[in-house]
C-alpha cells in the first residue's frame, strides 16, 4: 500500500470513448500531479495542483482534462485519444509543492485501439 | 531537452557487487531526487540530496552530488537480486511550482 491509490489498474478504450482515471491519496498532502511515462521515454510532467488549484500545465493536448475536486482526489478524464497516447499514468501526492518528494501510486497502464 | 539524463541505461552485476549509476542536469537546483521504479509500479522516492549537500548516505544508498559539474551519483553497495530496478534522477530545476523533471533511467540487473 503506497498510500496513492490509482483506478482502474488497466484500461483499454477506442479512440471515441471517454473514461477517467481516479487517483486518491490518503496521505494528508496538499499537491497533486499526474506524469505520463511512455516506453523508451523518461516521465513526463502534465499537471500540477497546489491546494486544489491547477499551478501547471505542461502543454498537454486537450483531450486530457483534469480534474481535482479536493486535495485527497485526483481525476484524468480522457476522450478521443490517439495509439501514441498508450502508457502508464501515474499519479503522486506530496506534502506541498516545491520539489518536496513525491509518493506514487502504481499507475494506470492505458491502451488506445 | 531533458534535466536529468542518467548514465549508463543499462547495468547487469552480480548479486555482492557494488552498482553506481551517475546523473547529469542542466540547470541550478535546489535538490535532487533518486528515486526506483520495480517493473509495473509507482516510482519510490530513496533519497533527497541539497544543493549545498555534497553526500548523503541511506542505509546501502550512497548519494553524491557536484554542483559544479552538475552531476549526481548514486553507488548501491552489496547489492542484492531485490534491487534490481530502474533507477531514475529528478530535480526541481530550482523552481517552486513542484514542477520534477525526471531522466530516463537506469535499468538495474542484479543476478543471484
């Protein structure tokens, strides 16, 4: 148990559906982040929240769309998705923003037919 | 182009032996960050070294870090068949946005 719980662990979907993935943290942290790590690339930032408040978008395509009701959860909707935008998902929380450590969950593994 | 690139992308040992895996970056910092990815899992933060830090020890970790050269290294000694991992850089690029930027890793291979 890492603390960061992420679901669905595996989701296949076309490029026409829309789903959602759910990240939660019962850790008490105040920032919240989704990367993207793709084979043979290194991880790759696409959000950040601080207190619930979107603080980076690292110019991510808009068929990602976060979410972040409260500082405990953490949502990526997705819809019309591309083949090359099949990989691990991972989420993390961490105390507060700043490059303090981050705690990952163990991601959503996502493939685009 | 990335901030942290790790060196070298593969490493294969005997279980005993030492394994040092280096990372360099681009821009100041005010951390660094080494952290393991086992195969089909989160990443799992192992150490934070400052940048008025020089070396920094965890357990069986041993974490250097060369500011001048802007570079890191970390040296598993005595290694064992359960470290076999990818190891991964991050630094924070001296920003306070919580914005890591991670290199792409050392696949660590440790026989039994």
């Amino acid at each position: 148990e890492t603390g960061v719980t992420q679901t669905p662990r595996h989701l296949v979907m076309g490029m026409t559906n829309k789903k959602s993935l759910k990240c939660e943290q019962h850790l008490g942290h105040n920032a919240m982040y989704w990367y993207k790590q793709s084979a043979k690339k290194p991880l790759e930032l696409m959000f950040v929240y601080n207190f619930k408040e979107q603080t980076e978008n690292n110019s991510v395509p808009s068929r990602f769309s976060p979410e972040c009701p409260n500082s405990s959860h953490l949502f990526l909707h997705l819809h019309t998705l591309q083949p090359e935008d099949s990989a691990l998902y991972l989420c993390a929380s961490s105390p507060r923003g700043g490059g303090s450590p981050l705690h990952f969950g163990n991601g959503t593994r996502l493939t685009v037919t | 182009s990335q901030q942290g690139e790790e060196d070298p992308q593969a490493l294969s040992i005997q279980e005993g032996e030492n394994a040092t895996m280096n990372c360099s970056y681009k821009t100041s910092i005010n951390n660094l960050q080494w952290y393991r990815q086992n195969s089909g899992r989160g990443l799992v933060h192992l150490i934070l070294i400052r940048s008025n830090e020089r070396e920094k020890h965890s357990g069986r970790l041993r974490v250097t870090l060369d500011t001048s050269k802007k570079s890191s290294s970390l040296l598993i000694t005595a290694s064992r068949a359960a470290d076999t991992a990818s190891y991964f850089c991050a630094t924070d690029g001296s920003s306070n946005t919580g914005k890591l930027i991670f290199g792409q890793g050392t696949t660590l291979q440790v026989k039994p």
